[in-house]
C-alpha cells in the first residue's frame, strides 16, 4: 500500500525502475544488518513526521474562508496557464488526470444507482451536467459523449485552459453547443437558474477543491445550481502526512518530480471527516430547505506500471472520491 501511493513519475517502465532505487534503502532497514537512508529519504521522512503534528491544527473547511477574500486563486490561475498547452497530450503532465477519468465515470455511475432516483424533468432525455473546475476540458468531453446525458455545462475561470478545451471540442461536432457548453466563469458569477427544473442534476469537482482558496463559500455557491435529488461528485486529496510525502515531497521535488514545484498547497486539502462535517451542518442549518445524504467516498491510489486502483479504506490516506445527493423533497 505504501508503494502504491507513491504518485506517477512518468511512463509505467519508468516508474518501476525509479520508485525500485528510491524504495532501495527503506526496504534495507527491515534486514540486517541495518544501512542508514539516503539524505533524501532522511530529509522525506523528517518533514512527513514533522507535518503530521500540523495536521492536528490545520483549519477546517469554515476555518479557511476567513484568510481569503475569493475562492479563486490568481496563483493557480497563473500555474494552470502554464499548463494549457499540454492538457490533451496523454503522456504529458496531465497524464495522470487521463488515467483517472474512468474511475470516474465508474464512480458516478455507483452514486446515480442510488436508491433515491433523480427526478428528471419530462421534456429532457438525459441528465445535465455542471463540470466546475474543467480544465481542459477531459472529464466534460467525456460526459459529454454519454448516451444518457442531456448537455453539459463546463466551468472553469483560466482563459487559457478554455482556449484549448474549445479548440479540442471543435474536433468532434457532435459536441457542439448545447451538448457541451464552455464557460470562462467561476461559480460565484454564473447565473443562478430560476427554477428547480433548470438546475442540473450532477455538479462535479474533480481535482478542484484542493486548488480552492475559501472552499466553504465555494461549495455553498454550487448548492444554488442542484436540482433537489441531484448529486455533488468529485474528488480531492485528504491532508495527512503520507499525502504531504507523495505529492509534495516527491511529486514536486527536483529532478524526479511530474508536477511543478507549488502545484499543491498541503494545508489546502481536506479530510473526508471535514466535508461530511461541512454538509451535516447545512442540513442542521436549514432542515426545511436544504437536506443531504450520507456521503460516499471511495479511495484511489496510483500504482505504478497499472494506473489508478480503488482502495477499500484509503480514502484518509491522499486521493479519494467523493458523493453527495441532495434531498429530493
């Protein structure tokens, strides 16, 4: 398991070769007689030991909003600027993000089986997406394609990034406007639907609330946007000190790292003990009006040579799913 979660550094033979001679002296310290680690495996360990003990102050989800005056950050727009170009290239930094589209898929299609169906409204044919967060534009082609989806709705605020999502859209003309629908926009400027029909049934956040400066007011402009019944889908990283290791300490270190250095911000990340926390209290909050289900998690780990994998109970431990349904009364 350790292993596993040790992010992606490249193509699967690369992988291997690399995590073996990393992995070479922790492995060594279970036989004798006993070698001392390497100075970078000395210097990962110290730091991971020494994050866990911020881990037990690091603000809650409400916390956050009061250091941050917008959910946007002009920092991570300037970074994924950088990366447009390369958004559709499936062997490039965004690698990882095309091996992860399936899962999902999978799971969205594990929350819509809910017991709970969606109330649909009767002139449409399929569901209506929201993607906030979209990027470029590889989860919202995806669900475009979907025989049982109505239109899709992509967000995202990095002009750059929506340059190249529409550019790739004009290759395939069954996506064209309505199906599939750009909007450079964050959430908090984007107008709210008038009534319950026209809202969407799904919203996804996938790999976007750890980029988020205030996620608490950021989700709770989303809310306005689910129809009753629809469902909040997405997927971040939990803030634990083996998440700082793998995408911090070694995802962005010199050298062997698949992401620029200040790609992620530990102290943004958010356990899913924090987002349960977050929606039991909307419903406490306004029971008459706003009610959420129990919420479906699923950890993912990425294993070298074989991609992403589910893992039963590793939600706590760095990326993970996540699932929520809103009341349908």
């Amino acid at each position: 398991m350790m292993i596993a979660l040790l992010a992606g550094l490249g193509s699967p033979a690369t992988d291997l070769r690399l995590l073996s001679s990393l992995l070479r002296p922790v492995i060594a310290l279970d036989r004798p007689p006993y070698r001392p680690p390497t100075k970078l495996w000395r210097r990962i360990l110290i730091q991971s030991i020494a994050t866990s003990t911020q881990h037990l102050s690091t603000p809650t989800l409400d916390a956050q909003d009061a250091s941050s005056q917008s959910s946007v950050s002009p920092t991570e727009i300037s970074h994924f600027s950088r990366l447009a170009s390369s958004w559709w290239d499936p062997h490039g930094p965004s690698r990882l993000l095309h091996l992860m589209n399936p899962h999902r898929h999978t799971f969205i299609g594990t929350c819509l089986s809910s017991i709970i169906p969606l109330r649909q409204s009767r002139n449409r044919k399929g569901l209506r997406y929201l993607d906030i967060g979209c990027g470029g534009g590889i989860f919202a082609e995806s669900a475009a394609r979907l025989p049982n989806t109505d239109t899709v709705t992509a967000i995202d605020p990095t002009p750059s990034v929506l340059a190249v999502a529409k550019e790739h859209q004009r290759n395939d003309p069954a996506l064209s406007p309505p199906k599939l629908n750009y909007l450079n926009t964050a959430i908090e400027d984007l107008s709210i639907p008038a009534s319950n029909d026209d809202k969407v049934d799904v919203i996804t956040l996938f790999e976007v609330l750890e980029h988020i400066d205030r996620p608490s007011t950021f989700l709770g402009s989303c809310i306005p946007h689910l129809k009753r019944g629809g469902w909040i889908i997405g997927s971040t990283i939990a803030r634990s000190p083996l998440s700082f290791l793998t995408t911090k300490l070694i995802a962005e270190a010199p050298l062997i790292g698949v992401v620029p250095p200040g790609t992620h911000d530990w102290n943004k990340y958010i356990n899913p003990d924090e987002l349960e926390a977050w929606f039991e209290k909307r419903s406490r909050q306004a029971p008459g009006e706003e009610r959420w289900g129990n919420m479906k998690k699923q950890g993912v780990v990425y294993v070298p040579g074989l991609g992403w994998k589910m893992i039963p109970f590793s939600d706590g431990l760095g990326n993970y799913f996540f699932g929520v349904q809103r009341s349908v009364d």
